[in-house]
C-alpha cells in the first residue's frame, strides 16, 4: 500500500499541496528575494527548512481537522541552528507568530523565547519530525560575516521578510490556484513617461520656470553621474522638488539596474499628493499609495481566514511605493510578519526620504543607524531631500564613516534669490476670537495652528462662504475633493480661508496671497510660508507670512522646536539662509543631546552583549506613534461600494489599496466610544465599518469628540 504524502495544505476544492511542493516553492521565492542583497543561499535554506515540522504525524493529524495545537516552526528552526545558521533559525522560528526575543541558553521549553524554543527541541518535547530527511536535502550557506548585533539584527529581519513574503506567495498561490505576478513597469518604461510628461515645460519662459527647470535637469544629469549611496537634495520651496527627486530617482534606478523607488513622508496628506501626481506621470498601475495596512500573523496552518488576511497585507512589489516614515521606519523595527513581509523589497532600492527635516529627534539615532545600514548592505540610495536640510552630517558620519553624503543641487545651482518670494512679520499673542477676526479681514488666506483642537475652534468662528477646515480625520479621498476645490477658488479669485494643522504646509501645492503661522519650529515656519505667494506672481512685500503665538500653551512636541527658532530668530534676519537652517537644527539637537535622539534607548538594547536579538523588546519601544491606532473604514463616495465588497468576503491587496482612500486612524478611546455609541461594526483584523454615517462631516470629518495627537503622520 503507497505510504500517504506528507501535506502541507488543503484547498476549499480538494486539492492538495505536499510538504515538499510547498517546501520548494517557498524557498525558490525566499533565494529570489534574497539575492537582491547577495543572501540567495540563507534565503533558499530559510525556505527549505521553514516548514519541516509539518512532517510530524501531529501536524498531518491537525491538517486532517485535530483540535490540537502543534507547534512546526521550531523543528526547522532547530534543524539551521544545529548547522550554525543562526539567521535563518530566528527567521524560521517567527515566520508565523513573529521574531521572538532570543533570550538565554538556560530558558525552559515553555518559554517563548529563541533559546526557550530550541531547548524544546533538545528535549524532544516536539512531535517526531524526523521523516523530513527522505525528501528534503537542506543546502550548505555561507554565514555573512556581520561585526555586530544590531547589523546582525537588521540582516536577519530583512531573511525574515523574505521568508514570509514567499511563504505567503506560494500559499496563497495554492489556495487560489494561480501564479506569483511581477507587478509594474521596467524603469526605463517609467522614465520614457516622465520625459513625456516634462517636454512640455522646456523651454522655460518666466524666471520662476527657469530656475525650476535648472535644478530638474542637475537631477538628471545626477542621476546617471552618480554611484549609488548617500545623498542630500536641498530645492528651495517652490522649486519643484517632487518631480525633480523623482527624475533623479527613475534616472538614477535605471541606470544602476535598481528595482524600485520609495517615497517617504511625514504626513498623509502629503502621501496623498505625490502619489497623485506619481499616478499622473506614470500611470495608477505602477504607484501605491501605502498609509496603514492590515496587520495579524498567519496561524500554524493556512486556514480560509489566514489566507484571506494574508491576501490582504502589502508587500511593497510595485515600481513606485509612497508611504509614511511611521509605515516605514515601525516596518524596520517590527517583530510582526505582516510588517515584516515587505522589507525585502527596499533591498536595491532608490529610497527619497521627502522633508527630511521631519525625522522624528527622539528617535533620530534609530532612524539614521536604519538608512545607513540600508545604503551600506543593501544596495539603496538613500536621498534626503527638502528645502531645509537638517544638520545630520555628524550621525551618518557615526554610521556610514566611508559615505560622506553628497549634495545633487549644492549651492550656485539656481538664483536661490528668486525664491525667496514673501515678507516674515512677527506678533505676539492672538486669541482664538482674534485670530479668527484677522483671517476674516483676507478674502484668501491660510493659517496653520498647531492642534486640531485648536483648527476647529478658529475654524468654527469664522463666517461667511468660502471657509475651509482640513483634518485627517477626513479620509483621504475627503481630503483630496476639499483641496481641490480650495486649488479652484484660489484659482478664480474666490473666497478662500483655509484652517488646518501642520499636515498641509509640507509639500501641498497650494498659493495663498497670505499664510498665518502659529509658533513652531523654524522649519516648520518655513514650511508653511511654502504656501505663500507660491508661484511669483506677488511682490514679496505684499505676501506676508504672520508668526503668532496662539493663547494656550504650546503641545509639548512643538516646545523644543520653538525654543531652538527663537534663538535663530534672535540671530538671523534671512530665516530662509542655509547658515540659518544649520544653526537651527544644531540648536534642536544639542536641545535633545544624544540621548534624546534615542529616546527609548533602543540602539544600545540591540547592542547590549547580556541580550541576545531582543527582537521583540525592541519592536515594544520603537514607536513613533506611542499609542496604537485603529482603521475606520468609511461608507464616503466610492466608500460605500468597496465596503460592500470587504463585507461580501473579499480580501485582497488591490482592495486594501483602494479603501485606504476611504480610512481614519483613530486612537484606541476613540475607537471604544464609536463602538460604545453603536456606530461601527467590527472586521476581524480589529479595524471597523463606520454605521452611522452622522457621525462623518462634509466639512471636519469623523466626529470623535476627544483630541487626538499625531495621527497625521500614519
């Protein structure tokens, strides 16, 4: 009678998928991800061995509807760490429930930890998986010689990523019954449509357009001069920077034979005009828009659930990502796979960190250390790009001492003269009430407060037509439909008095013939003056941008900012100065000093010698956003529709992606009294539907009644 094969799936159809099918699918995905940053052999082992466990009879038993739990990543992960491959017995051990902390040698089998799970094995406390050996030959791999822990850490989390990448690819493949895809177009494709869509500005005509024009053809021409690396791109506001870093980027990966280019920004609501114009220049099918994604790990086997989830969760595989620093630098310090999976497709990658200025200074030493090791083992090209660049010359030389940075539009590039296009005036403090009666005095005008508290009280005493708030508690899509009505009436000369938080004066593409700005930081000030007399056609001396104090104390986030301004204020009359800029930033960091740039004091964690890949203690303390946030999905426009579908069952990448146009991030208490008011219906990732549409406002968005913080930047 012929031995039963040993299965690894079952689809709802009846088909089955063996061990070794499975085995070998992944680890042919895993050696391909790999290999973009020269780890074929780990990733074909981690492949090969993630599953062994799945050999046991338990595990079979539990494939054939057995209540019991089985544990199968440990055996694999035993059977790398018995061979010294130390990396890809971690990536093994968490490709389900995540990177464990390694913990000590001494740890019982029924820790969690690495060394708590590989005693397991050493204790013969697994089910046998033993007949792995008559199918499976695991293949010899060089251990990378990395010198430290925290390098060690980084290369072992990116194993981990293409792990799982491919363990979800091949499963769901399986399941479904189709093929892994390669989405997108080739670089040289991309860079054709950029081309096309920038002949038209050539030759240019006003003196504005002439400078513009200058710095995007240096960024050409950079873009194939230069090897790949380190780099800073410092255009003044107004200067094009978003289409220019992109040229530089498309010229740059196609030339060099780099993969793909990831924008990172602080703001949502910048996300959502970049890719907008990403989506314009090279078409939707090569641009994701990646704000919050689903997050869960996969079960010890893939059942319907599972693979509907893990449909769901992104993996960053298209030509063009343009996502948040808080999506990306979390994803880099995660211990979850579902975060994890995308990593491996920054290796070989152009990576244009936009607003630079806006890495978070509490953990700005976690940030750096990031960049460098992904310039120095990964084969990216990390740009820093803004118009006021922040004084990190001393971290990446701490990190990344053989790769000085290098300016692409250094000074003498342009008439820096011609953008400087708007007159700074300084008040003291203006109440609410009196604020509000300053703007109402402007038929256009912008103001920029510091809380949302604070923007929908000016907003709510203002009068009148043409009055606008801007939230993110408006979902994107939102957002989009109110700027572009704001870009139309400013156009016609209408009424147009905007109030918002900080989130629209960093790379938003708006004019305004006045802009008030409450107290931040001089980058910030400088941001929102961005906004002012944009495009020229004013004398500087009519486009006045007011600094003001508002009447309650200043958010405890914005306190140092604004001490290190006020002293460059004292000090400088042209605020716009590079000598400003650099004094600045040297101010705000010598405020924080070292350890105020690793605030939770993660780096020395990951390089204390008593720990061992604390993994998961790691990913608790590195949190840009200190409390966890929620998704609402919300019935709004083409909402309505894209909900009908999620609720019908439908899971996919694709659907994920359109809905993010239709979500809110709200914070946990925010979230309860929604649910406590009966208006959401919960989904199984803990994201909800919004019910009562009441609840959503044409003009702020979703009432929560209780102030948020920084959701601005998920």
């Amino acid at each position: 009678m012929k031995e039963r094969p040993y299965l690894a799936h079952r689809a709802k159809d009846g088909r089955e998928q063996t061990v070794l099918e499975h085995l070998t699918g992944t680890a042919d995905l895993c050696g391909r991800f790999a290999a973009a940053f020269g780890a074929e052999e780990q990733g074909r082992l981690a492949g090969l061995a993630h599953d062994l466990g799945k050999y046991s009879k338990a595990f079979q038993r539990r494939l054939d509807g057995a209540p019991d739990r089985v544990d199968h990543s440990t055996a694999g992960a035993w059977e790398c760490g018995k061979r010294g491959q130390i990396f890809a017995a971690f990536a093994v051990a968490g490709h389900h429930g995540g990177l464990p902390d390694g913990g000590g040698k001494g740890d019982t089998p029924d820790q969690p930890t690495f060394f708590g799970r590989m005693n397991r094995a050493a204790q013969s406390k697994l089910e046998p998986w033993d007949a792995w050996e008559k199918e499976v030959a695991l293949p010899p791999a060089a251990v990378p010689a990395i010198p430290s822990q925290p390098e060690g850490m980084f290369f072992a989390r990116m194993l981990y990523s293409c792990l799982v990448d491919a363990d979800f690819l091949d499963t769901e493949t399986f399941m479904d019954g189709g093929s892994v895809r390669d989405g997108g177009e080739t670089m040289e494709v991309l860079e054709r449509k950029l081309l096309d869509h920038i002949s038209k500005w050539f030759p240019p005509k006003r003196p504005l357009d002439v400078q513009r024009c200058r710095l995007l053809e240096r960024c050409l021409d950079q873009g194939a001069e230069q090897s790949p690396g380190l780099f800073t791109l410092t255009i003044p506001t107004g200067g094009g920077k978003t289409v220019s870093s992109l040229a530089f980027a498309l010229r740059h990966a196609r030339a060099h034979g780099l993969r793909r280019v990831v924008y990172v920004l602080p703001y949502t609501s910048i996300i959502e005009q970049n890719a907008g114009v990403f989506r314009d220049i090279l078409g939707a099918e090569n641009v994701l828009e990646h704000h919050s994604g689903v997050q869960y790990e996969m079960k010890e086997e893939a059942d319907p659930q599972s693979i509907r989830m893990a449909k769901a969760t992104e993996n960053w595989d298209m030509p063009v990502v343009v996502t948040t620093a808080v999506q990306f630098f979390e994803s880099l310090y995660s211990d979850h796979s579902s975060r994890c999976r995308k990593l491996h497709n920054l290796a070989g990658s152009v990576i244009i960190f936009d607003e630079a200025q806006m890495l978070p200074v509490p953990y700005l030493r976690p940030c750096v250390f990031a960049i460098a090791q992904l310039v120095k083992r990964y084969g990216v090209s990390a740009v820093l790009c803004t118009a006021t660049q922040p004084a990190l010359g001393p971290l990446f030389g701490e990190f990344l001492p053989d790769r000085k940075p290098v300016e692409l539009c250094p000074q003498g590039t342009c008439q820096g003269e011609v953008f400087r296009r708007v007159t700074f005036r300084r008040e003291g403090t203006l109440s609410q009430t009196q604020l509000a009666a300053r703007l109402q005095d402007h038929s256009q005008v912008l103001c920029v407060v510091n809380s949302r508290k604070s923007a929908q009280a000016v907003y709510s005493l203002l009068e009148g037509e043409g009055n606008f708030h801007l939230s993110t508690l408006m979902c994107p899509a939102h957002r989009k439909a109110v700027l572009e009505e704001i870009r139309a009436r400013l156009k016609k000369g209408l009424p147009c008095r905007v109030v918002s938080t900080s989130l629209i004066e960093a790379g938003v593409d708006v004019d305004f013939p006045a802009v008030f700005r409450e107290e931040a930081g001089l980058d910030s000030i400088l941001q929102a003056a961005g906004r002012c007399n944009r495009e020229g056609k004013n004398a500087s001396e009519d486009s006045v941008v007011t600094i003001f104090q508002g009447e309650a104390p200043p958010p405890l986030l914005f306190r140092q900012p604004i001490a290190a301004g006020r002293t460059v204020l004292s000090c400088f009359e042209q605020l716009d100065s590079p000598e400003a800029m650099d004094r600045y930033f040297r101010e705000l960091l010598d405020l924080k000093g070292p350890e105020g740039q690793d605030q939770k004091k993660i780096l020395p964690l990951m390089a204390d010698p008593q720990t061992c890949m604390p993994f998961r203690a790691v990913a608790e303390r590195f949190r840009l956003i200190e409390t966890d946030t929620r998704t609402v999905y919300l019935p709004w426009g083409e909402g309505k529709e894209l909900i009908q579908r999620l609720e019908q069952g439908e899971r996919s990448r694709e659907l994920f992606r359109s809905l993010g146009q239709y979500s809110v991030e709200v914070y946990p208490n925010h979230f309860q009294a929604l649910d406590n008011a009966g208006a959401l219906r919960y989904l199984e990732d803990a994201s909800g539907v919004l019910t009562d549409t009441a609840r959503y406002s044409k003009d702020t968005g979703l009432a929560l009644g209780v102030e948020g913080g920084q959701a601005e930047f998920i």
